[in-house]
C-alpha cells in the first residue's frame, strides 16, 4: 500500500471514499459505509459480495475468484469485493448489497406469555421533602438519603446533580434506584415512568424488546442484522476476524454496539418514550457474541480446549459498554455463558421454558448457525453445542438468502411447486425454511436417494407428477430443481442438499449423544421445544422428514418463538428470574461434542436422510 490516495465509488447508492492504493475493495466498502454480503468473512468462499467493475482498474483476478466467477461473467465485469484491492479510481456496481435488515429481518419470534411477579432491579420512589430553613440545614443529599428507606451508595454524576434538581423540583422529586444504587434524581413525579430493553445479540441478526418495568407489559420490539455480519456469517469467520487484523476486536465490537444503538433509537422513536427513562438492559447471546460485545478476545473458544475468556455475568453502566443512545446512568447485565458455545443465549431458553422444572422429560432446541440443544430429564441439564453451519441461514447455499423480501420461505408439492415469498413479490432465492420444506419433499416424493443424491427425471419413481418431475434440469455431471423460473430463475442443487445434510446431521448427532448421555430414547420424550425465529418457523412435517429431530409424533414438536429473548425479559422484570439465571449454568452438565467418543459415528449416520 502507498501513500496516494484515490476515490472508489460505489453504485447503486453513489457513495465515494479516498483510500489509499493498494487498500482492499472491501475495506473500501466498509469505510463508505456500503454494506456488501460477506458471509465467508471475505475468503471469497462463498462467492455472494458480487460487484461489477465499470470503470478504473483493481488487482488481478484471485484463484478463489477464479473458481467462483466463470468466463461469461468475467466478460460482464463481475468480481468478488473481498477478493480485489484498489489500484486508481474505480467506479463499482454493488449486485448483492447487504440489506440493513430494519424491515424484514425476522423479529425472532413472539415473546412467550409468562405469569411472572414484576420485580424488576430498578426502583422508583417519589419524595416530597421538607424545605431546608434555618433551622434545618440538612445537606441536600443527606435530605433525598434520610427518606430512602435503604442505605443505598451514591454514583459521583447524582451527587453532582442532586442540588439543581431539588431546587428545580421545590424539593418534589422521584428518586432512581438500580441494584442498591442511587443512580438519578428527577423533577416531579415520574414514578410511573420506569422502562428497560432487552436483547437478544445474535450472530445473524439482534432483537430488541422495550419493556415498561411497573406492568411488565412489552411496548415495542424491533430486529436488525448484526453488523458484524459483513465479517462473516458464523462466529469461527468473526473469531478469524479478530486474529487476523489488529483493529478486529475494536471493529466488530463497534458494529454490533451500532446495531443496538440503532435499535434503541428506533424503539424509543417508535413509542414516544424518552430515553432518560430506560434505566436498565440486559443483554444475552452465545459466548462468543457475549465476547465480542464487550471486546473480548475470543480465541480461546476457537480451537480445543475452547476456552471462555468469562462465563459469569457482567454489569456495569451502559456508557461503560460503549452505547451512546442511553443516560450515563443506565446500567446493564450481560447473563453468563455456560460452555464455549453455550451461551446465555441458551441460558434465556432454560429461563423462559422452565425447561428444569418440567416434569418428564424434555429437549429444548434453539436452531441456527450453532444449535444448542438442552436435555432436562430427572431433575438432570445436559447440554451441547452443534456447529450446523450456516445453511439453515442461507448462508451457504447457491442462491441462500435470508428471510428478506424475494426470499423463498414456504414449499410444498402438489401437481406442481407451491411457493410462498417474503413480501410477494418475485423470486429471487431461498432462505432456511424454504430450503428444508423443498428438500423434505423432494425426498417424500422420491426423488432424493438416502445419501442425498438428486435423481434424474429417469430415476424418480412413477408417483412424481410430470409437471415436478420437469423441475429437474441438467447441472453438470448431476442435477438441479428449479423452484421458480422468469426473471431470475431459483433452484436446488446438488451442493445445497449436502449442506443441509451436513446441518441437519449436526443437530441430530448431538441430541442423540445427549439422549446417549442420560439413556433416553425417543419414546420417552414428553417434548420438543424447538426456539428462535428460525426454528419457530419451521413446520413440524419438514423437521422430520429430512430427519433432523428423533421419531417422534408430531405433535410432540412445540415452536416456542424467541426462548432466548423471552429469558432476556424475565431476567429484566424480575430480580428472582436474573438470580435463576446466573444461577442456571452452575446446575448444567455441559458436553463437549468434538471430544465426545462415537460422535463422528452419529454425525455420519445423521447425514443420511
């Protein structure tokens, strides 16, 4: 790299930046503000942060861009962003912008409806004082403290700020008080006015839930992508991320506190309600988002022993964390971790299902880029981590998207495809859901070999009606199924069903090493509880016909929306429920599937449908 400078522009949005030669086009990227998919992290594997040159002059060609780019579109000035560095002014056309997700990022589903006793860390009391005199010339702050009905300790900015406040207020003013602190003092009576936020950080996407802390009531959620997304698209990419670039830690953090703050901003403008009135947050995800969040190294949870930089639960003020939309007085908790890759995450799944005081014996299965999986059976926790990979995101499938609009969500076989597509319009590719609906009935129709081979048109047997049967089109030495056809044409091919296999096989082998563990078999299970938006939206029917769950009856397999993010808001309204969860991951068996005798075995046997 030298010390010229020259401009990149970007299309379709037109935004420029200076950088020098020699500066990756993806940094490029990243500096205007250009969002671009980087699932891969930029090892250009996945082939999605397509771009067209159009004028100026970048690197040569990479052999990873080499593999995925063919002659006819190497003709058309299409390249790999992540795989080019700027060489003089260039002029690029962004063909699969990321997608700030506001909008139709799933909401990670619906918060459970719990009956819970409302008893949340902050405490709200209103005072109406003596007037100091001559005669009684108790110090401003002893006066707030003498009717508190606690000794409490005092935060240096409240000190500072109590005597403006009781003169502004003649002495009539509402004292906060968070954890045994006395935060903040304000003007009247706004006892009534007492809010929090909870998150769930994941890696694809982040959801937020506004919450009044005297009803309990959830005022508002909202839901964006993860900013660290354009980093990678699985926490191995980010955790590479972070050890391959200095600044790594420092921007990844920032990305995701960006996407919280944006959150916070659009509930708050949403609801009307000020944010001098949230005064507590609590925070979940898996360890290595808890990591990241606080700027964390993570590279310990990368490789065995896959050790935790921290599982306790750690609070502090907001301003502490780096978020710029909330008072210096807003506290926060982040809930502890369990293993490397059980997080708190999967601790909001065991608060909010009672997963540890149901009677029987249930699995509770939170679907994603990792699947965590809890088994509670006699009074017994077990727990895993599966890495399932990206498929169930979209993120490794040739035309994989997420659950925006185009998106291919819902599939089923009749005389012909029935589709259903985000927002109706055209479309344009596949997301998780969609993916597993196809691939289970391709193979209830018989036209998937167990291994997970597509057949030709030949080889299906008789019952395949002929306008399915015609889906099937040629695709080099094997075979595709077109979904939908038009404008851009959607379809299966052969490597898309060997990732979810190896998705599915994931999840699966690691339930079955956990019903191993406490001699369960699939007969015994009282039920699945199957949590987070993307498995919550998954149809029972499709689970079980690519066999990812055990056998059993349908309707044994129960979607309970966002788990995790439920437990988020429990831990935020109660007192008792944050103690329950700091405390649930001391009463966990964890187990570590890469160590675990047999697990290859079930991994190999699970892959076959």
């Amino acid at each position: 790299m030298t010390d010229q400078l020259v401009t990149v522009t970007f299309l379709p949005g037109g935004e420029k930046v200076q950088v020098p030669v020699g500066t990756g086009l993806m940094d490029a990227a990243h500096l205007a503000g250009v969002q671009v998919n980087s699932i891969c992290g930029g090892k250009g594997s996945c082939g999605k942060c397509r771009g067209r040159l159009i004028n100026g002059n970048l690197s040569a060609r990479s052999a990873v861009e080499k593999e995925r780019i063919d002659a006819q579109q190497i003709e058309q000035g299409i390249i790999l962003i992540c795989q080019r560095k700027v060489q003089e002014n260039v002029l690029v056309e962004v063909l699969m912008p990321g997608k700030p997700g506001l909008k139709y990022t799933p909401g990670k589903g619906s918060v459970l409806e719990r009956e819970l006793d409302i008893n949340p860390a902050v405490v709200k009391s209103y005072h109406a004082l003596t007037l100091p005199t001559i005669h009684n010339q108790t110090a401003d702050v002893d006066r707030v403290m003498a009717d508190l009905p606690v000794s409490l300790e005092l935060d240096l900015g409240v000190v500072a700020a109590i005597p403006d406040v009781l003169r502004e207020a003649e002495y009539k003013a509402t004292s906060v008080v968070v954890n045994n602190h006395l935060v903040t003092l304000e003007v009247g009576d706004t006892s009534k006015e007492s809010y929090g936020i909870a998150f769930d950080i994941g890696t694809t996407s982040v959801a937020g839930y506004l919450v009044s802390l005297i009803d309990g009531q959830v005022i508002r959620t909202a839901s964006a992508t993860n900013g660290q997304r354009t980093h990678g698209a699985d926490v191995i990419s980010r955790i590479g991320y972070t050890a391959e670039h200095p600044e790594g830690r420092t921007r990844l953090k920032k990305l995701v506190l960006e996407t919280i703050d944006g959150l916070i901003v659009r509930l708050l403008e949403d609801s009307g309600i000020k944010q001098e009135r949230i005064y507590a947050i609590t925070l979940i995800g898996n360890t290595v988002m808890s990591h990241l969040l606080i700027g964390a190294s993570a590279v310990g949870v990368a490789s065995s022993p896959f050790i935790p930089a921290f599982t306790c639960s750690i609070e502090g003020r907001a301003i502490e964390l780096g978020l710029r939309s909330l008072p210096s007085y807003t506290r926060f908790t982040l809930l502890p971790n369990v293993a490397g890759y059980v997080g708190s995450d999967t601790v909001g799944v065991m608060l909010a299902t009672k997963i540890a005081d149901l009677p029987g014996t249930w699995l509770a299965v939170d679907i994603g880029t990792n699947g965590e999986i809890v088994l509670s059976s006699g009074k017994r926790l077990v727990t895993c981590s599966t890495a399932a990979g990206p498929a169930f995101e979209g993120a490794s499938i040739s035309q994989g998207m997420r659950a925006e609009p185009g998106a291919i969500y819902w599939v089923d076989f009749d005389e012909d495809v029935k589709l259903k597509v985000v927002a109706d319009v055209p479309a344009q590719g596949i997301c998780g859901s969609g993916l597993i609906d196809c691939v289970a009935e391709m193979y209830r129709l018989g036209m998937l070999r167990s291994n997970g081979r597509i057949k030709g048109p030949e080889e299906c047997p008789p019952q395949v009606p002929d306008l399915i049967r015609s889906r099937l089109r040629a695709d080099g030495r094997g075979w595709k199924f077109v979904l939908a056809e038009g404008e851009s044409e959607v379809a299966l091919v052969q490597r898309d069903v060997s990732e979810l296999q190896l998705g599915k096989g994931a999840v699966r082998a690691g339930i079955e090493i956990l019903m191993e563990r406490l001699n369960i078999t699939a007969e015994q299970f009282d039920g699945i509880l199957v949590a987070g938006a993307f498995g919550s939206n998954l149809r029972p029917g499709s689970i079980q016909g690519i066999g990812m769950f055990p056998p059993v009856k349908l309707e044994k397999i129960k979607p309970v929306g966002n788990a995790a993010g439920t437990g988020a808001v429990m831990a935020l309204l109660s007192k008792d429920k944050m103690r329950e969860a700091q405390s649930l991951p001391a009463q966990v068996e964890h187990i570590e599937l890469s160590l675990y005798e047999g697990f290859s075995r079930k991994f190999a046997q699970a892959i076959r449908f």
